[in-house]
C-alpha cells in the first residue's frame, strides 16, 4: 500500500505524520509520502500558468491529479489522498466541484478527497480525550456549545480551549498568518501523539480513516 497525500497546510503535514506513525504500527507495509500546499486557494477557470503555479492545493490540483494518473498508473496498491478544509463551503457541493476536477481531468488512478469539516482542527477537536491528555490546563467547559464537524470558526475554538488567555488574547499575541500557522503546528503534533483513532468522534475524520483502513486490509 502506497498513499501519497496532497495537504492543503503544514499543520495537516505535521499530522498526518503523527497519525501515519499509528497507521504503520498496525499495518507495517504502508508507505507514504506528502505534499504540503501554502493555504487552500481556488479553483481554477482556464487552467493557465498564472493560475496554477500558485503553491495553492486547489488552484495546483488539477497539475498534480494528472502527474500522479502518469505516475502511478503501473502500482496497483497506490493512492493519492486530498486532505483539505471545506471552510465555509457546503460540504457536500465542495466534494461534487472536487469529483468534477479529477472527472475532467479523466484521472483513473485511486484518490479520494478527504474533507475535513470545517477545518483540520475538527479532527483534533474530535478526540477529547487526547486533547486533555495534551494539554492538562485546558478549558474543555468551552466546548459545551461546540458542535462536531460544525461551521463555527473551528481554529478558533480550539484556540479558546487550549490558550490559556482564551481566542481574543492569542489573537494579540499571535496576529500574523505565520504566527497562527506555528501554533497549530504544534496542536497537531501535541494533540496528534495521543489520539486514538477509533475513539475520534469527527465524521470526517472517520471518513478519512476508513478509506485509508480499507486500502490498508484489502
């Protein structure tokens, strides 16, 4: 089994590593590589130059998805997995305009478009218990009104539990795209380490675990 992941950010990098660490413990003859992307993008028009050479996920999808058609045409127990935020996008039409994308392109090799609600920190949100585990002092009483895989401004949240001067003073001590970036490098890779899959309750996140469990046993 191969799986090569295209990541829209560095913090999905950093936990995708974590979690294929786990993943290779159960299933040793799992091989990857990754791909990370400088922030989400757009979806292109007319393809040109200037809209892909971006180092944006969905403006470069359309250049990648076809190299890999190339590329891994000849290894049947190859993959090529899109993990990305759906944002404030409708879950649902954003994975339809994906389909659409790798359909035009006529891409036949294996890839499924993982999608996670509303940001890759949902899936961090989703294992409570790992969350705590990581971060002893955090303010879990603020995830009363959270609701799983929602459209609510997910980083935010997590923010909000783990910092211990809550959203609006990290967001003074961290204004920059950089800076936010960094730290939630560093709640992947924290929270990441003692996630149990299983236990996750993000439906993307399970989504994105099975499809990468049936390759792995089939």
């Amino acid at each position: 089994m191969f799986v090569y992941f295209l990541l829209e950010d560095m913090s999905s990098g950093v936990l995708i590593d974590v979690l294929m660490k786990k993943f290779k413990a159960r299933y040793p003859d799992a091989e990857y590589k990754s791909r990370s992307f400088k922030g989400l993008g757009g979806f292109t028009k007319k393809n040109t130059v200037k809209e892909t050479k971006t180092g944006k996920l969905l403006n470069d999808l359309s250049t990648y998805l076809r190299a890999f058609d190339k590329t891994l045409q000849y290894q049947p127990d190859a993959a090529v997995f899109v993990v990305l935020d759906n944002d404030d996008n409708d879950a649902t039409a954003f994975r339809a305009r994906l389909e659409k994308v790798a359909a035009d392109n006529n891409i036949t090799v294996d890839h499924v478009f993982c999608i996670a609600i509303e940001e890759v920190e949902a899936w961090l949100l989703g294992d409570r218990e790992a969350l705590q585990k990581a971060y002893p002092t955090a303010k879990m009483q603020k995830m009363k009104d959270y609701k799983q895989d929602s459209i609510c401004g997910t980083w935010e949240v997590l923010a909000d539990v783990v910092y211990p001067k809550g959203i609006k003073q990290f967001k003074k001590d961290f204004p920059t795209f950089m800076e936010v970036g960094k730290k939630k490098s560093e709640w992947a890779k924290q929270i990441g380490q003692y996630m149990v899959p299983e236990h996750n309750i993000s439906p993307s996140f399970q989504f994105f675990w099975g499809e990468l469990t049936k390759r792995a046993v089939s």
